[in-house]
C-alpha cells in the first residue's frame, strides 16, 4: 500500500457549525445526540440530533398534512420548487464536498465532487419529467385511461457510502410526484443529509420534506408507521429484509436497493490494456465500497497472466490516505464495522493460503480505517472472497476457459445487481450479457447511469427500480378510469 505521507488540510478547519433536523419546515434539535467520526482520523467530527419517537411521528404528521396541497400542484409547479432547490444546493455545493470527504472519506479532489455534482444534475433533471396520463381506449362508445397518483407519505432511509447522491436521488422523483418524504440518513454519514435538509427550509414548503437523524431505531419507527405508504431503503441484504417485515405491517409499498457480488467477464482476445485503468477504478472506486463494484473478474486463460500483472503494476501505484489530501486516490473504509468484516475477510485468504500479487496485509497500527489496495490471484470459486461481498478495496481475479461454465459461476449467487462483459466481438458480448442474471449488465462500458434508465436488482440484491420512467412509478399508484360515452 501507498499511503499518503502528509495532510495538507485539515478537514476539521473547513466547516462549523451545529447539525439540526428539518421537521415541519423547522430547524430542531433533540434531547439526545450521536458521534460522527472521521473515518480518515477517527477524530469525532460532530454531535448531531439523535431523534425522539415523538420526533420522528411529528415529522410523519407534518408530511401528512403537507401531502394532499402538494399533490394538488401540477408537475410543472412542483418543478418549480425543485429546481429552486437545486439552485441552492449548488449555492452551497462547497460544503457539502468538504463535508462528505470528512464523514464518508472519500477524496475530495474526484469522488467527492463528483458525488456532488451528480447529485445536483439528478434534482435539477428529474424535476422536468412527469408521468403523462395514457389512453388505452379511445371508441365511439367508451375512454380508458391510465394516471399515476401519489402514494402520500415516503419513508426513506439512506446508506453511508454515497449519502449525498442516494440522498437527492430518492427526494427528487418522491417530491415532483406530488408525495411528501420523512428522510432518516445513515447514522455514520448524517450530516451532508442535515445540511441539504436545512437548504431545502428556504424553498420547500413547510412538511414537504423532512429530515431525521439517529440510529437504527429511528428507522424501525418509520417503517412500522402506519401513516408511512412507501419506504425507499438503500443498503445492506440483511437489513432489506427486515424493512421489507417491518413494512408489512400495512402493505407499505417498498423500493429496495441491496447489495451485490457483481462480475466482470473479460472474453478471449479482449485488449486488455487501454481498459486497466476503467476496470480498476470500476473495482477499487469508493474503496470498494459500492454496491454496483466490480466484486469477481473473470479473465480468459488465454490473456489472464499478462492481465494480472498489468493490472497489478497500475494497482500498485495507486495511493491510499485522507481524502482531504490531492494525492489521495483512494480513501479510508467508513466506519470501523466495516472496517473489521474486512479484517475477517483478509484473515481468510491469508489462513487459506491463497495468492495475493498485491496487498494483503491491513496495518491496525495506522490511525484511521486504512485498507491496502489488494488483488487475490484465482482463489477457489467457494471461497469468501468470491462468494461474499467485501465492500472493500480487496477482488479476486477467476481465471476462466469454458463459457459455459463461467457464466454458471457468474449466476451461482444470491445477488443479481449488476454485471459487465468485455469483448472484441460485440454480438458475442451481447450474447453472454443475455445469459447473465442481474438487473444492469454493460457491454464493454461499466457504471453508465442516467435520469431516465431504470436500475434495480434481480434476486435478493432488491426489488423495484430506481430512475427512469420506472422510478418515477414507483412512487405513485396505477389508477385506471374508464367512462362511458
């Protein structure tokens, strides 16, 4: 590992101040309270809000009772607002990068910024599409027409590894659907989401969104709520499915975006070099930490020797340290939970005796939560490191010589999120994209988003969809007229 050897900034000098919540269009505090840490230092950063029961029902009610005025606006005036609040958030674009790289650690001077920028063209867009009505039936005799209606109350719940862009990006389709939100961020990553609660105070209606902060019990108390109609979760598998239990209470409608085992497949006779340094940041972007990461490369016999010690020389220059620092490629892992399932994860291959080209070894006496680059060289297909999702800087490359099999292996797996195929032959490409099971497969492209491309998983990596015109249904219910002439 390359470790960035000096600070040049100190992050805690670049912004003050107290976090509150937003409830009913005021800025609050809370009884209780939480640390935040920097996850580079593992300094505590601030104290925010940890919100009361009661708190987190009174920010139910305020969007309840916003809802039904806010649904009565037309998409074009609820743009409006929504654009006005994109303006605000670029206003105050500064701050939210400097405060996303001190609680999340990712570096400033790239992820960071381009989290931001991403999430501000994501509001700033989605607020110009709405849902037409669509006429089925049109006759002498008879009209069916299909519209899309507003759930009423979100819930949403977001993770710590792109809180900002998750954040905006569960926000801005729930609102200019005309429903109301109540925003519970992850309680390791908080504060970029308080900071755009109270930028949204100066343009949104009182309740028409809201924001609390705390742990886990703040989100057991949205989910169960019976005035909540939908929640819209990003995370872990594991917790998917017990807001998926909690929901059920009163059929709350659901979005569920989960984690991943995603796989890279590169065909025979790929040229390889020009693509090192996408697939790497493809892998190794956010630390890992992502759920659509490329997490198990498959590579051809035929070209796997020469691609791992490609891929291995450009990994090797890469630097890991404080994302405050410009040199900084790669920043810390989040929160110390994470950190140590990749401690576990690192001893396995390490007891197992499997070859590590790069890496392998994490320093514990290094101040922060600091993981080297690592690249495991064809572990076995059961392994950990090939069957879990390290949601780390750490990949195995899976050598590989019969497609069918391969592609058996690429399916083996209780995740379907994402995949991509790389190849000289497109139609060949494209062909085995067709056989993977996951819900985005690219084809000689990787993480291409957009405004109006649906993304969700197959399998148990989640359910709905997020984008697109599919998005935007999601937060709304199908309801059919039918008038007789």
């Amino acid at each position: 590992m390359s470790t960035s050897a000096e600070q040049t900034i100190n992050p805690a000098d670049l912004f003050t101040g107290s976090y509150k919540m937003l409830i009913n269009g005021k800025l609050v505090d809370a009884d209780n309270s939480f640390e935040v840490f920097n996850p580079a230092t593992g300094n505590v950063i601030a104290t925010p809000p940890s919100a009361s029961q009661e708190q987190v029902h009174q920010a139910i009610a305020a969007a309840k009772a916003a809802q039904s005025g806010w649904a009565a606006l037309s998409f074009e005036e609820r743009c409006v607002y929504i654009t006005a609040y994109a303006d605000v958030l670029e206003e105050n674009k500064e701050e939210l990068i400097t405060i996303l790289t001190t609680e999340q650690g990712k570096p400033r001077h790239t992820m960071a910024t381009g989290e931001v920028d991403a999430a501000i063209y994501w509001v700033r867009e989605v607020a110009q599409r709405t849902l037409e009505e669509e006429i089925i039936e049109d006759t002498d005799e008879h009209v069916v027409k299909v519209v899309h209606t507003p759930l009423g109350v979100v819930g949403a719940i977001t993770p710590w590894n792109f809180p900002i862009l998750l954040g905006l990006w569960k926000i801005a389709p729930c609102l200019i659907t005309g429903n109301t939100m109540v925003m519970k961020p992850s309680p390791y990553t908080p504060l970029g989401t308080l900071r755009f609660g109270e930028m949204a105070q100066k343009v949104l209606p009182p309740g028409v969104l809201n924001i609390v902060s705390g742990g886990n019990e703040q989100g057991v108390w949205l989910t169960e709520h019976p005035d909540i109609s939908k929640i819209s979760f990003t995370g872990s598998t594991a917790t998917g499915k017990k807001v998926m239990a909690s929901s059920a209470s009163n059929l709350k409608r659901v979005t569920l975006e989960l984690g991943g085992n995603d796989p890279a497949i590169l065909l025979p006779d790929t040229d390889f070099e020009p693509l090192i340094p996408t697939l790497f940041a493809a892998a190794f972007g956010n630390s890992g930490q992502w759920c659509i990461a490329i997490k198990r490369l498959y590579v051809h016999s035929s070209i796997y020797d020469k691609f791992l010690q490609a891929f291995v020389d450009y990994a090797a220059t890469k630097v890991v340290g404080d994302g405050m620092d410009p040199n900084t490629d790669l920043g810390p892992i989040q929160n110390t939970m994470q950190y140590e399932k990749l401690l576990s994860m690192f001893a396995d291959v390490k007891k197992n005796g499997y070859k590590v080209p790069l890496g392998g070894e994490i320093d514990e006496s290094i101040v922060g939560n600091f993981v080297p680059v690592t690249i495991v060289d064809n572990p076995p297909i059961d392994s950990r490191i090939v069957q879990e999702e390290p949601f780390g800087p750490i990949l195995p490359l899976l050598r590989w010589d019969n497609l069918e099999d391969v592609i058996a292996s690429i399916n083996d797996t209780e995740f379907g999120l994402a995949a991509s195929v790389w190849g000289p032959d497109r139609a060949a490409a494209i062909d085995v994209a067709n056989q993977i099971e996951a819900g985005t497969v690219w084809v000689n492209e990787i993480h291409i988003h957009g405004i109006d491309i649906p993304f969700g998983g197959h399998k148990q990596s989640g359910m709905g969809v997020e984008n697109g015109r599919e998005g935007l249904q999601e937060f709304t219910n199908t309801k059919t007229l039918m008038f007789a002439k």
